[in-house]
C-alpha cells in the first residue's frame, strides 16, 4: 500500500529528524514505533525547521488517538491510515496540517544484501508489526538461556538428520525467491528435535512447526490487515445512512477475526485478471498452510521408525596438560647490576628475596607486609614493592624483570595472593576470560589448550601464570557446526583436564551456528543471578540467523554484566552493512533490568563486552591473481611463482615485520570507531597479533587472498576480523591483562582469539550501623544545576528521569538472586514491590535554540529532586552509580542517556561532572553540571580494596610512604576520548560545551 509509505517502523528518533531535514517542507511528516510505549506510535512532524513529535496510543478498545495540545478533544480511529488522512486538515491540535509524507529511503547502496541497512529484524512488510512480542530466541521462562534436551531423553532425540533438512533447504534456497521466508523454516529445522522427541512420547501437536509458521506469516498477516482496512473503509463509503437511532460510532469485528466471503463480491472480481489471480493465491496459502503439518507430521513419523538417529560422537578431550606450580621463581635485576630471585608462593603468602652469589635468604616477606605494588608505565619491566617493617618507615625496593611480560605474571601471582589471603567472604575482584572464534564450520582440535589458557601470538599470558584458572569464561564461536550438548561437554571436558575444576554453565545461547557459552567456577554459582539471554538475526532481510548475535547478562553479586557474540556482514565493502548490523544488534537485544529498556544497552552494564567476528577489513583495493601469498616467500613472489602485486606485498611484508600499526591505520573498524560510527566509547587492547582472518587451512603460515562466491571471485585482504572490546561504568575496575591469538589451531581460517581482565567487583554491603538510627545518619544526592546541549531540531520542553539501585524505591541486587530491600527491623532482608518508579526533575527552567540544529537546556537547584540513598555510609556509596535519561515532555522519549559515578562527588562541596549522552548507539549529546554527594559524620570510613593496592607511577615519581586508603578524587580533566577544544559547541563532535559561557 502506497498509503503507507510514511511509516517507518521503528527507526530511532535521530534518524526520523534526519530524514524530516532532508525533506525541508512545513508539513513533511512521518510515524514511526514509539520508543517509551510498546504498541504505540510517534508522529513526527516539520513545521519552521523544528520537528515536533506526537504520541499515537491506542484506549482500551483498541481505537488510536493523538496526544495534542489541552482543549483539543481526542479523535478516535480505527487504522494507522485513517487517522492520517484526518490530521491532514487544518485545527485538529497539531502544530501544522501533514502535508508531505516522508517515504522510507530504499535499500542502502552497497549493502549487497536484500533489506537493507533499514530492516527490522523479524519484519519486512509494509505496515507495523504485530503488538505481541514473541519469546526471545533461546530464552526460557527461568532466564537461564538456550534450553537443552533432558540427559534422560531417548536416542531418537539426538539426531543430525536436520543437517540432511538443511542441505535440501540449500539446494531450494537457490531457485525460490523467498529467502527470507526460508530463514523462519530454517530455524525450525535446526529445532525440530524438540517436535521430533514430543511425537516419540505420544505428542503430534507439532507445536514448534507452528510457531514457525506463525512467524513466518507475521508479514502476510499484517498486510492483509492493512489491506482489510482499506476495503472496510471503502465499503462504509458505500454504506447506507446511519439512522438516528444508530450508536455513534459503529464497531467493527477485529481484523484478526474476519473470515468472510461476499458471494457478489467474487462475482464482480472474476471480471478482472489480476483479483482472479489474487483470490487463487490465497486459496493456494490456505491450502498449503493446512496441509503441511500433515507432511511434516508423516516425515517425522518416518524418521522415527526407519533411522538409528544419534548426535556426531564427543571429541575426544585433551591430554592432561601439566598442574602449575604453588612456587614460582623469577630472575630480576635489583639496582645497577645486582642480580637476585624473586620466590613467590601463593600458598604459603610469602615473597621471598634472594640475592645471586650470596647464597643465602635475604628476606622472606609475608603478604600482610606488602603495602603496595607499583608499575612503572616509562619502564615496562620495572616494579616496585613497599614493605612495611616493624617500629621502622616503610621500606621500598625496585625489580626489573627480563620482559614485561614476567613483570606481569609476578603481578598477578601476588594479586592472586592477596586474593586467597584476604580472609574476605566476598570477593572484590575477579578474572574474566573472553573468547572469540570463527570455527569455519569444521569441528574443532583435539584439544584447545593454548586457546584457554591464552597463549600464542600477541600479549599472551605467562607460562608461569597460563594455567591459573578464571572466575568466569566466556567462548563465543561462530559457523559452529557442533551440537550444542556436544559443544558444552567438550569445552567443560577441555577446562577439568586444564584446571581440574568442573565449571558449572551459567548460561548457553545459540543462534543457528553461532553460539555462546559462560561458565563459571563452582563456588561462584551462588553469586550469579539475574540471567537473561537474547539473539537478533541480521542475516538476509534481517530474517536468517546465519548472520547476528547471541547475548547473556548476569549479575555477579552486586555487579551486572553483559555479552555480546556477534557474526557481521562479511566482504570488504560492506562496512555500512555491518555498522547497521551494530546498531539492529544494540537496539534489540532484550537483555539486563527490564526497567532499563529505555537506556541505551551499553549503559544498562556495569561491564560490557563485545566479541565476535565482527568482519571489519583492511581499507585496501587489491588485486590478486590466482595465487597464495605465503610470508616467507621473497619478494614479488607468490607461492605458486606468481607475481604478487606491490600493495600485497607490502600488506605482507609489515605482517612480517609485526609493523601492525601502518596496517592498523587503514583497519575499518578502527576508521568507524574515529568516525562515532560504531562502538562509541568502547576500549580495545593493544593488537600486536598478526591479521586473524584468512588463512589457508591447516597452517599458519599462509594467507589465502581469493575466496569463490556465487556472484564471483572475492579478494580477501588480511584482516583483523575478530576482535573483543569492553565498555565499562566510570570509575570501575576493569584491567586487560592478555589479549592474543592461537597460532597452533589451524583448522579453520580464522585463528581463535583470547583476552583477559581483571574486574573488580561489588557484594551487598552490610553496614556497622543501621540507617536512620539517629537524625544526622542519612546521606543524599543534592544538584545546583545541569545544563544539557542535544543535537536536535526539537523545541520540546524536557525533563530528566534518574535511576540507580541505590536510590529509595529501587530494587536492590541480593546475595540469593533476588530483589530484596534491607529492612533495619530486626536485620532483616524484606522483598521489595517490583513496580518502583523511577526519580525525575521537573520541566527544564532554561531553553535556546539559536545554533539550528541544537537545543540547549538548563535545570535550576529548584527544579531539581533531592535524592535519598537507601544506605548513607562512604564506602557503599563510592560502588554506585546514577543513570540519566534526558526526556521530552510531549513524547516521553529520550534524547539521550549517561551514566554518573557517585565517588567523585563524595564531600561537602559540589563537584563539576560532564559527560556525553548516547542514544541507541549513537552520540546525541552531552551534560554538564554541578553534584555533591553527602555522607553523615560517622559514615565515612572505608578501606582500600584489593585492586588498589597495585598502582601506577611514572619513573621520576616518588611513592608516598604509607598509602592513604581514601576514596579517589576525579582529576579536572578533559576526557581522554575528546579531541582539542573546537571553536563552538556546534561542532558534530560534540565537543562538550566549547565556546558556551
């Protein structure tokens, strides 16, 4: 339907703001999703170069209104058209008539694929979607992720009879022009299992076949609704006068439940071709939809009865791998040329010195003695360590280790120390293991050793230190051809030979073959809780799942954590394809607090990791004959005898050299992250890997540049393809200690790639004293002002809504995976209502728009809550942080969101704090303003924790004596990530308030 051309699904507010500018008309309008009701809608409108935005809801009969200015009485309607065409006449309460519908753009050039970079996962018609969510792929009601057949189930439950499916769908896929409509059936091959082992305990419902289905046909549904609608309005054109006795408004029997055939009707459209051809197509969709569940249902009945079924056998385990050692010796360097042995061992606590041709003990230091470590940043290999000594000044000494890397590992090992030492019952930092690996679909190794315990190429880990086991993995995989039960058994199988520690699965989420696995060690089991998993396809038409990403989110006691393993578009030239696909992937996956939906995902996080083979390439046009470049070859010279052009070799020769950053310099995602396209704000180790993607199977000492696809050849430079990166709250912990790849798995051509953090983390404090004992133990949030620039074309009135687990009325993360408030009668923990409110400001008090294209707002003291902790004491409060949504009035919709940490604000003066504001991934904005934070007397304590105690120091710097445990002052500084100061605050950078007074 042409009619229909204005709406835009659900493309966010930034992007409809665009599209309006570029239509540049007074009464250019468009209607897209609403972002703050689910079911609802936003019309959006241009009148004298500002856009204004109206919400569409649906009353309790299902009839659509628009939300316009007091006075204005509602008009009902029916359809999305019909309302439409009424607000297209003057005095209905918009701000100018709709004029001129804003089409939605076609397809984006270069993106190579049907849909677009515009289409919405799951949806390709015309019309909006249908208002009920289906569940989440993969999800359960429990949140525990991908659901796995019972141990106990029947041999005719495991099958790889729907890799036969598969390859008949393939064969179809190539001759029928319904791709995307494949994808739904493909995805219900992949579980027909569950269909398959239901019919084996008596149950033929085939209940998974017709979810399928009803997917599937979402689109054919919706159009025939839309379609329907027209017609329905059309016959009551025609419709005799309503008699004054008649009701006012006549209702109409829902879409959903019109079944009726008009014998003079049929008559009339047998006159015309093309209705004729119309009414037999859909006799044929009716026809085939009741008759393929009895061929499916007859197909499986045949499978069950005439094959032996049975999953791929396990992968043999590997080979026990060596324990690591409770005492580890390093040779150091102390002063200008005495050489002396560092023994550390973790067991006993102790680090003993030991000075080369002395022969004896120098000193044995206890871990209670050990005051601080501190690396030095202008010497990599330089640490030093402050002892204390009895009725004596502390006493300082400094090591140089052979490589920066041994520095590292005797880093860890007392870290480690201090840890089992603590005597803690919580702990206040954990390792994380991440994994990423295109697998090629070819099973995996005998064993992944080198993977997991991150050695290989790059910044590995040390021997020393490679095989002390992580609180947490997480592999991320894709093109795995693997079962699922088969991929788990094997790595579990793989970590107990490693670690001899059985990990226990927190979670496993799949999406055809890429898949996520997290595990966790199992004294960590009871700390995890909130689990939810989510998928989003970007395959063809955004419907095949061969293409997105799997996630998982957790809290790890009072610490949240998200995952993303993601699989982009691939081909050099696709670079706008998979930036889109990281948007579609941001915007839908369900994953973290539900009541933090509005916020942008990488803010609903205290820690946010990215990994995947994300597929950006090396920024190079080259062309290659028909040869195999190999990196020990000479120069100009292939591995066949073939001459390599000089761009390649050039390419090849900076691999050899390990000179990545000239290679780095031209890496695409690297441009689109300079470019805040993609991955706004997120970190990166340091690459000192050669190029993950694409080697000749079975070495690494090949790159294979040429690749067959049906639509021809394909270069492929060397590229890094998969990477992980991490996006952190400010003023957390988060430290990346190896980040690398294998250089001795070899069956596929990526090489799988490992990183390693260190993660500080929070538990539920208990204070000493109960909160509000006496009249002065209360602390609160106070704010003198905030001032707020959005890149907008909006004249909306906004207001700010607050949210943190700190706040009263907030639900609190407990210790046993429940929301539970602590109640000071009696001590004990008492459940909290799960429909808490958020905290919001009033109506901003200042506003100007005089630079087009942004509005700048300001919020006095006044306008402003006072905002009330639920525990007034230092040392909880330095954990927690504040997220903002900066909304408008009219719409409820956000344009932008930041998070705000509570420790630089601690004292009794007010501190400065600016930050920028995002919005599904994109860069909206920045705030600024002024907050203090403030603690009762007697609530100040606190104490170091154990991730403080290593530190930094430039070489010329002096240590202090006896470290104060205070919390830490934020520096006055500019962010790191911003660029020099510009001329105006108009820049699209956002430079945060330049040139504003």
């Amino acid at each position: 339907m042409a009619a229909a051309g204005w709406y835009h699904r659900d493309i966010s507010q930034v992007v409809a703001e665009e599209l309006l500018a570029q239509a540049g008309r007074d009464g250019s309008f468009l209607v897209r999703d609403s972002e703050s009701v689910k079911g609802a809608y936003a019309l959006c409108l241009l009148f004298q170069r500002h856009v204004y935005t109206y919400r569409i809801l649906r009353d309790d009969e299902g009839l659509l209104s628009v939300q316009t200015i007091q006075g204005i009485q509602a008009k009902c309607f029916r359809t999305l058209p019909e309302l439409i065409g009424a607000y297209q006449h003057p005095n209905n309460g918009l701000v100018t008539p709709l004029l001129h519908a804003v089409r939605r753009p076609g397809p984006a050039e270069g993106s190579g694929e049907p849909g677009g970079a515009g289409a919405v996962p799951g949806w390709s018609g015309d019309g909006p979607a249908e208002l009920g969510a289906l569940p989440a792929d993969g999800e359960d009601a429990r949140g525990w992720g991908h659901t796995l057949p019972c141990p106990g189930a029947p041999p005719s439950s495991r099958t790889h009879i729907p890799q036969q499916l598969h390859q008949r769908l393939q064969e179809q896929l190539h001759s029928s022009p319904a791709s995307d409509f494949m994808g739904f059936m493909a995805e219900f091959l992949t579980h027909h299992v569950q269909d398959l082992q239901a019919l084996c305990h008596g149950h033929p419902q085939l209940r998974h076949l017709s979810t399928a289905l009803a997917t599937a046909c979402r689109a054919l549904h919706s159009e025939i609704d839309f379609t329907l609608a027209g017609l329905e309005t059309l016959a009551r054109v025609f419709d005799p006068p309503a008699s004054p006795r008649s009701p006012a408004r006549e209702q109409v029997m829902p879409l959903h439940c019109s079944k009726i055939i008009y014998p003079p009707l049929q008559g009339f459209l047998s006159s015309d071709p093309d209705l004729e051809l119309l009414l037999s197509k859909i006799s044929t969709v009716n026809h085939l939809l009741s008759s393929l569940e009895k061929k499916v249902l007859k197909s499986l009945q045949e499978t069950v009865t005439r094959h032996n079924l049975a999953l791929p056998s396990v992968a043999t385990a590997p080979q026990p791998a060596a324990r690591p050692l409770a005492m580890q010796n390093f040779e150091v360097k102390v002063g200008k040329s005495q050489r002396a042995a560092l023994t550390v061992d973790v067991e006993s606590g102790t680090v003993t010195v030991t000075k080369r041709g002395s022969g004896s003990l120098e000193e044995v230091i206890p871990h209670d003695k050990i005051l601080q470590l501190i690396k030095y940043q202008s010497v990599q290999s330089k640490v030093r360590l402050v002892c204390a000594r009895e009725n004596q000044k502390s006493l300082s000494r400094d090591f140089i280790f052979p490589s920066a890397r041994k520095r590292e590992a005797f880093c860890q090992l007392l870290q480690l120390m201090k840890i089992q030492h603590s005597n803690l019952d919580e702990p206040e930092i954990i390792s994380v293991y991440v994994g990423t690996w295109n697998m090629g679909s070819t099973p995996p190794p005998r064993s992944l050793a080198s993977w997991l315990t991150s050695r290989g190429l790059g910044r590995t880990q040390d021997e020393t230190t490679a095989c002390i086991p992580h609180d947490i993995y997480v592999i991320g995989t894709q093109e795995n051809s693997l079962g699922d039960h088969e991929w788990v058994e094997f790595l579990c199988a793989s970590l107990k030979t490693l670690m001899a520690i059985d990990y226990r699965v927190v979670a496993l989420q799949c999406l055809w073959s890429i898949k996520m696995v997290v595990l966790v060690k199992p004294e960590h089991q009871r700390r995890i809780s909130h689990v939810h998993t989510s998928s989003v396809k970007t395959g063809i038409a955004n419907t095949l799942g061969n293409k997105g990403a799997v996630g998982v989110s957790f809290l790890f006691n009072g610490t949240s954590f998200g995952f993303v393993n993601c699989h982009l578009a691939s081909g050099s030239e696709k670079t706008h394809r998979r930036n889109q696909n990281y948007s579609d992937i941001l915007h839908s996956l369900a994953l973290g607090d539900k009541r933090l939906g509005g916020f942008d995902l990488t803010l609903r996080f205290t820690h946010l990791f990215w990994l995947g083979d994300l597929n950006y390439r090396l920024d190079m046009d080259v062309q290659v004959g028909p040869c195999r470049r190999q990196a020990g070859d000479s120069v100009g010279t292939g591995a066949r005898g073939v001459t390599v052009p000089s761009l390649a070799q050039e390419i090849l020769t900076h691999i050899v050299k390990k000179e990545f950053q000239a290679l780095l310099a031209v890496d695409q995602l690297n441009l689109e992250r300079e470019k805040n396209k993609v991955f706004l704000r997120f970190s990166e180790g340091d690459i000192s890997f050669p190029p993950t993607y694409r080697y000749e199977r079975g070495t690494r000492d090949t790159y294979v540049w040429q690749k067959s696809k049906p639509t021809g050849m394909r270069i492929n430079v060397p590229s890094w393809c998969d990477r992980i990166l991490w996006k952190s709250h400010p003023e957390t912990h988060v430290v990346c200690n190896s980040y690398g790849c294998t250089d001795d798995i070899v069956t596929s051509d990526h090489s799988p790639v490992f990183a390693t953090f260190e993660v500080g983390v929070t538990s539920q404090f208990v204070p000493k004293e109960a909160p509000g004992s006496s009249p002065e133990a209360l602390a609160c949030i106070e704010w003198e002002s905030i001032e707020v620039i959005l890149k907008t074309t909006s004249r909306s009135k906004c207001y700010i809504e607050f949210h943190s687990y700190c706040l009263e009325g907030e639900e609190v993360p407990g210790l046993l995976g429940v929301a539970v408030r602590v109640s000071w009668l009696g001590w004990s923990c008492v459940p909290l209502c799960p429909h808490s409110e958020m905290q919001r400001s009033g109506e901003n008090t200042f506003q100007s728009c005089d630079i087009p294209g942004f509005l700048k707002l300001g919020w006095s003291c006044k306008h402003l809550p006072v905002l009330n902790p639920i525990l007034p004491d230092l040392e909880y409060l330095g954990d927690q942080h504040l997220l903002l949504s900066i909304k408008g009035v009219e719409s409820c919709e956000s344009y932008g969101e930041c998070c705000l940490a509570l420790r630089s604000a601690i004292g009794s003066t007010a501190q400065q704090f600016e930050t920028f504001l995002f919005h599904r991934g994109e860069e909206t904005g920045s705030v600024r303003g002024w907050m203090r934070v403030r603690v009762p007397r007697g609530r100040c304590g606190t104490r170091e924790r154990l991730y403080e105690w290593i530190s930094f120091e430039e070489e010329d710097a002096e240590p202090a004596a006896e470290p104060q445990m205070r919390p830490k002052q934020r520096l006055r500084s500019r962010p790191r990530s911003l660029p020099e100061p510009a001329t105006g605050y108009t820049n699209p950078a956002y430079f945060i308030f330049e040139g504003i007074p």
